[in-house]
C-alpha cells in the first residue's frame, strides 16, 4: 500500500460516515484546552509516551492505538526460548492505561494523512489530532533476502517480534534431537536490540547443556563486531566451552541465500550449512506504517528532529522507538521508553508555547548468558544541534569481574523488567 | 511569616484545582530525573530488585552519585551511569526524588 493522497484519504471517510467536511475541521485545532494527541503502537514507546502526556497534562485527549489486547515483550522473550519464563511472565495489558484516562483502541491504522492531520482506523473511525505520536517499531525487509520471504517464517522463525514467533522458535529447539545444529543469523546494523541475538545464543546454550548437551550453536553472522562481544565471548567460554561457534561476516558468515525446503543456508564465501533449528533474523526497516505513511527515508528508517522526535518529513507527526534514528541510541525498549517521555515533554511544551529543557535521554541493556550470569552497557545522552543526540557518558560491564557482580547484574536485568514495564504499562 | 501562609494557601487551591486536571510543569530536573524511572520505577519507586529512591534525603542522593562517580561505593552499572551527570544536574535529580513520596 503506498501513501494515501488527500482526496483519496477523504473519499475514504465520506465511504465511513463518519466525517464529511474534513477540511472545516482543521480550524478546530485545540491550543492547550483539551488538545488531541494520537499515538500508534502501544510498545515501549507509544505506552510511555501516552503515560508521561497523561502525567504532564491531564486535560489531554489521548488516544493510543494498539492492534493487541496484550503486548508481548522483546526483552525477556529469549528466556521464553530457553524455558526459564512463561510467555504469561511476558505479557502486557492496558488496562492500568486505561485506568490512567488514555483512550485505548485495538484496531489498526489504515491511513495516515498528515495535511488534514487525521488518522483513519480499520474500525471505521476517523481521529483528528493536534500530535501524531507512530511508535511502530520494525518490520523486515524480505526483498533482500535470497530464497525466503514472511511465510516461510513459520518454518525458520525470526522470533524478532515476540509473540507466536518466540513459542514456534520454543517448541523447535524442543523437539530437536540431542546432537543436533542449531544456527543463529544475526542481521546487520542497525536493528532491534544489537546484543539480542548473542544473549538469545547465550541462552540456547543454556537450554542445550542442561537438556541436549551434544548439540551445537553455528553463528553465521552479517557482521564483523558486535555488542558486548568481548563480554559474551568470556562468557560463553566459561559456561558452554566448545558449544558455540561464532563465523564473522568476512570470515564466511555472511548469507546468501536460503534453501527453506532442506534448511540449508548458502554463504557468499560459498559454503552450505544445513541446520536442525535455524533462527534467521532478516535485516530490517522502520515498522510498515511509517512507510505507509511516507516517514521512512530510502534507507527504511525515519529521520527526526532528534530533540523533539517530530519527522523531517511532517509537521506534527513524531516517531520515537525503533522506527526513528536517534543518534548514538540503540533500537531498543529502553531507548524507547526514554524517547516516549522526552517526546511527551515535546509536546506538551510546544502545547504551552513554552521551550523544553535540555533533555536527557538514558538506556541500559541488560543481557542475560545464563539464569545466575548478567552483563550490561550503559550510556546516559544529551542532544546538540550539531550532532544530534551524543554519549556524554555510561560504559559496559567489565571483563573478568567475579561471579557475585555478574549476579548482581543477572539480578538487576530482572528488576529492570520489572520496573520499567510498571513505567511503560503500569 | 504571612508571606508563608499566603502561599499555603495558595497552594492549597492550586491542590483542590488538581484534583481536575494535573499539569506538571516541566523542568529541567523533571527531564533528568524522568530517565531513571526505567530502572529504579516511576517517581523512584521500584517494583522489583533495584532499589526504590523516591524520598531519600537530598543530601543522601547526591553524596551517592558523587561516589559512584569516584568510584568509592560499590557498583555495577551505576558507576558508569553517574558519569555522564555533571554537580549540578547531581543536584537537581537529588531534589527531584527526596521531593517524591
């Protein structure tokens, strides 16, 4: 679907019923009393962005729109695949969103049209705004890959989003043999959550020592370095010695084409590997609706002013989380949940008229390498107009510290969840 | 001293008024401050295992963000978060949580 043009977008609500005269409408636009914020994608992002609106100003009109009754979450969704949690223990309600005054709706966006500022739902409605808030985190991008597309997905699971992905990547390492090849293909940069794919390895480990210990990890990555790695390579040596397997991309990991049929993976140095699990992330993009919408560069991801989050290619439209390029922050829930407020304080102050204060913006990653064994990387950001949004501190854990630090961070990571899904949905 | 109860007062309508509608101004230290939320729960109040730190003495606040800085408390990832906060925005998170309840 390409973007919508305005006279279409406006023969789409006189088809609804709903609105006619769109263009009167627009002289409605509420200054401070009662303005309407929509937000879309109901993730760390769109529900923290939609929690700290509410706790800014109270008299706003928010509405957040969010296909699922339930979120399941990214981080913790490897624990899922290793056994150690329930995807119950990673599922997220709205009601206490709900409970804040937010207007929840689970339906989806079937358009966007950011010169009449509406917004038309797959319900029939039609939602004026004064903001647009998109948090729609990621999709994939399928073109560039060679012998696989989204169907095949339920064969060789991504579990990139979490949900029926995450149980299906379960079940198969489940009903794996022992002795058997599991293969991990981390994508390229950028994308969701950089040390995800090496904790998820990490906890496959986890799961293959104590239930099938012949068996064994390949990483076929698209990448070089990635995050953390010399943390998780200690760790892997000390806890899963000879189990892992990591090929760099220039060293013959990088994937050329897929045979889904015999699970068999090609690399461009020309090798063939076939695997008994593969877990194949494909590169991605921006979520489908800010392409949609005409937010998304050529290169799949939304450009923003990174101190406001509001795009570069419309006024009054914002998107935060992994949608957007925010400088030197990651794409992760953490990141998102930073973004949603400062973008909130955005948009409350331009609402006022008044200027922002300087924002800060935080994220923490925590990974876990096993139950008892947690590390992390922390920075803490600032944004100049020159070079957007920068470190000016944070670091990774150390190497070789001793087994009650690693702990203590193993029981941090479980803390944070818990604190920052209270933040985020609670 | 009258100048003291006039603004009690004061505040005390703009109380009743919230009861309505809440507007927060939006500080500096409400910008700062907000970032930990993720971690140590929001308004400083945790959930979970990392320690809550709403309604701690300023003066507590800001001598443990200064030794995580030097290093002189013990830390995981604090120590490295402390250093990207100058005295100053110290300060100012410290008032912002030994403010909240």
């Amino acid at each position: 679907m390409s973007q919508f043009s305005r006279r279409k977008f406006i023969k789409l609500l006189a088809g609804s019923g709903a609105l006619v005269s769109a263009p009167g409408l627009l002289t409605s636009c509420s200054k401070g009393a009662r303005a309407k914020i929509v937000i879309v994608g109901g993730g760390f992002g769109g529900a923290t962005c939609a929690r700290y609106l509410q706790k800014f100003d109270s008299s706003l009109k928010i509405t957040l729109i969010e296909p699922s009754r339930q979120f399941i979450t990214c981080p913790f969704s490897n624990m899922v695949i290793s056994g150690m949690q329930t995807m119950d223990s990673i599922s997220q309600g709205y009601t206490a969103l709900t409970n804040h005054g937010i207007n929840v709706l689970h339906t989806r966006v079937r358009a966007v049209d950011a010169a009449v500022r509406m917004v038309a739902l797959d319900n029939g409605d039609v939602l004026q705004y004064d903001r647009l808030v998109l948090s729609p985190g990621i999709d994939f991008k399928w073109c560039d890959v060679e012998g696989m597309d989204e169907s095949d997905a339920e064969i060789i699971p991504h579990a990139w989003k979490a949900g029926a992905q995450t149980t299906l990547l379960r079940n198969q390492l489940r009903a794996m043999d022992d002795g058997g090849v599991v293969i991990v293909a981390p994508p390229v940069n950028p994308f969701r959550c950089p040390p995800g794919p090496y904790e998820r390895i990490s906890l496959i480990a986890h799961y293959l020592k104590q239930h099938k210990a012949k068996s064994k990890i390949l990483v076929l990555d698209a990448k070089d370095t990635f995050s953390k790695q010399a943390l998780f390579m200690q760790g892997w040596e000390e806890l899963y010695p000879g189990m892992i397997e990591w090929v760099s991309a220039s060293k013959g990991g990088r994937i050329d084409e897929i045979d889904v049929a015999t699970r068999t993976l090609y690399t461009e140095s020309g090798d063939r590997h076939k695997g008994d699990v593969i877990n194949f992330i494909p590169p991605q993009k921006a979520g489908v609706l800010a392409q949609n919408a005409g937010l998304a560069n050529d290169d799949g991801w939304c450009y923003v002013n990174q101190r406001t989050f509001e795009s570069k290619e419309h006024k009054y439209i914002h998107v935060i989380g992994d949608a957007s390029i925010a400088g030197k922050m990651p794409k992760a829930g953490f990141a998102a949940n930073s973004q949603g407020k400062v973008c909130a304080a955005a948009i409350v102050s331009s609402l006022r008229e008044v200027a922002m204060p300087e924002p800060s913006y935080v994220n923490t990653c925590y990974s876990l390498l096993s139950p008892g064994y947690g590390i992390s990387v922390a920075a803490v950001y600032r944004y100049s107009k020159d070079r957007g949004i920068y470190k000016t501190g944070g670091g990774v854990s150390p190497l070789d510290a001793d087994a009650a630090y690693r702990l203590q961070e193993a029981r941090f990571a479980k803390g944070w969840y818990d604190s920052i899904t209270m933040d985020t949905f609670g | 001293m009258s100048r003291f109860l006039l603004l009690t007062v004061f505040m005390s309508c703009s109380i009743a008024y919230a009861s309505e509608v809440l507007a927060m101004e939006i500080t500096r230290a409400v910008m700062l401050s907000n970032s930990c939320a993720a971690c140590h729960g929001t308004d400083g109040k945790s959930p979970g295992a990392i320690p809550s730190i709403n309604g701690k003495s300023t003066q507590f606040l800001v001598q443990a963000l200064h030794d995580f800085q030097d290093g002189k408390r013990p830390a995981t990832v604090m120590g490295r978060h402390a250093t990207g906060y100058s005295d100053e925005e110290i300060q100012l998170i410290a008032d912002f949580f030994s403010s909240r309840p």
